[in-house]
C-alpha cells in the first residue's frame, strides 16, 4: 500500500438482505466502526464500503451516518434518466447518498450480456453522476487455463474505461470468475501477476494510473484476507458472502494492516 492508496475493503451483498436483517447488518458493522474511530488502538487501516440491495439504500444510509462506512450501489444504468422499466441510473443512486457503484462484475456480464461497452457507458454515466465506478474485470477458468488470463483482463480494461475519466474516479476490482463463491483462490504469484499487469495497463491508459485503486475479489475470507491483503498491488478487497457477517467482514477489514 502508498499513501496514496489507501486500501478498501467493499462489502457485495448481491441480491440479500430483507429490511430486518439487512439493517441489522448495517448496524453492526456502523457500530464496530464507530467504536475503531473512539479507540486509536483499534483503527482501521482502510476504508470501508457497503453494497447493500438497491431496495435497501435509503433504509441504510442513515444507519452509517457519522461512521466513515460508505455506501454504494450495485449497478446502474447508463443513462440520467428515462423509460427504462426497472433500471436504476448513476443520478438517482447519488441521491440516495452513494459514493461508489460497483459496475461490470462477471454476474452482470455474464447473466445480463453486457458487454464491455455496455460497462464503459455505465462507468461514464457514474462519472457523470459523481460516483467512484468500481470495474470488475476477470477471467473465466477455461480462460486461465489456456493461458489467456491477461489478455483477457487486459481487453477488458481496454473495452470497460470511458475516454476521459480520471485515475480517482474509478477503482478496478481483479475478479477471477472461478473464485467467486467457490472458495478457491488464485495463488499469490498468480494474483501478484495479474494485479501488476493490470497496473502496467493503466499506467499507459493514462497519466496518473498509479493512482488506481486494484481490488481483489473472489473467495476473500478472514483466514485467507491477510495474506491477500499482504500482496503487492492489492489495494484492497471486494467481499461476496463473507460481508453478510459483520464479523467476518470486519476481521477482513482489520487484515488490512
Ligand atoms: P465472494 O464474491 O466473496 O462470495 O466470492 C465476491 C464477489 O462476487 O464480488
């Protein structure tokens, strides 16, 4: 980690949470932040983000006031505004209070076919909106075993980044799609690889790439996230099932250092 990245970690909770036991959720993990915020000795070295389900946004937003946690949205739509039945756009998630969205992630890419297109003009339209896009990007496991994981990753990246947003508007999150949910994990070398090539990509992209934050996501659990988070280039994690716990997703946050 640089001073300049400081890590975060960013809870998806994907398609979970009634009112009751996502506002429990929320409490939780408000309440641990607030206390590491009184208590020097129990500080967090990273930032912290929740994605809760759009249905939950407005109920939760109060929940985190005063706590430091961010909120943020799962997807949105391209554009401001429109007849788009059942869509949501970058606009109406900054209403609610939303600092980041996450965008492209391999169960929009793949079970709703957007395309890298798709995903750059929804990267656009946060950008517009003020929101800090969060690009997933990564390989399919037929795709790393013939060799073509960062060709793949590196297209993707190619495809997803809008012409003229800046290296702090955007985050990208390294998610190879066979480890998510699956509890495998690429090793460290592989890992190290990827996040440095996806470095190496944006460096040339543009002036200030280094600057970037690079997420790993996929199977981040608190026995393996402080050997993840020790990894060069992982700016921090994207977190599935395990940010469903408080205490789980809070011991992946304390593994930050
Ligand atoms: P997982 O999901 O932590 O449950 O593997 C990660 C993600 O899809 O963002």
């Amino acid at each position: 980690m640089t001073a300049e990245r400081r890590k975060l970690v960013a809870g998806n909770w994907k398609m979970n949470g009634l009112r009751e036991d996502g506002l429990r959720l929320a409490r939780e993990i408000a309440h641990r932040a607030v206390a590491a915020g009184r208590d020097a000795g129990e500080s967090l070295a990273c930032d912290l983000l929740i994605c809760p389900p759009a249905t939950l946004l407005s109920a939760i937003g109060p929940v985190l006031a005063g706590s430091n946690v961010m909120i943020g949205g799962q997807d949105c739509h391209a554009a401001a505004k429109g007849a788009h039945t059942g869509d949501i756009s970058a606009e109406m998630l900054k209403d609610l209070g939303c600092s980041h969205v996450i965008l492209g992630h391999s169960e929009r890419r793949v079970g709703h076919g957007e395309s890298d297109a798709i995903v750059r003009a929804k990267l656009a339209a946060a950008r517009r909106a003020g929101l800090t896009g969060i690009l997933c990007v990564g390989e399919s496991e037929a795709e790393r075993d013939a060799g073509r994981a960062l060709a793949v990753v590196e297209a993707q990246l190619a495809g997803s980044i809008p012409d003229g947003i800046g290296p702090q508007e955007m985050i990208v999150a390294y998610e190879p799609i066979w480890a998510i949910g699956t509890g495998r994990t690429p090793t460290p070398l592989d890992i190290a690889a990827m996040h440095a090539h996806i470095r190496a990509v944006l460096g040339r992209r543009f002036s200030g790439g280094n600057g970037v934050r690079i997420l790993y996501g996929g199977s981040v659990k608190p026995d393996n996230a402080s050997a993840l988070m020790a990894i060069a280039d992982v700016d921090g994690a994207l977190v599935g099932g395990a940010s469903l716990a408080a205490g789980d997703f809070w011991a992946i946050a304390r593994s930050c250092g």
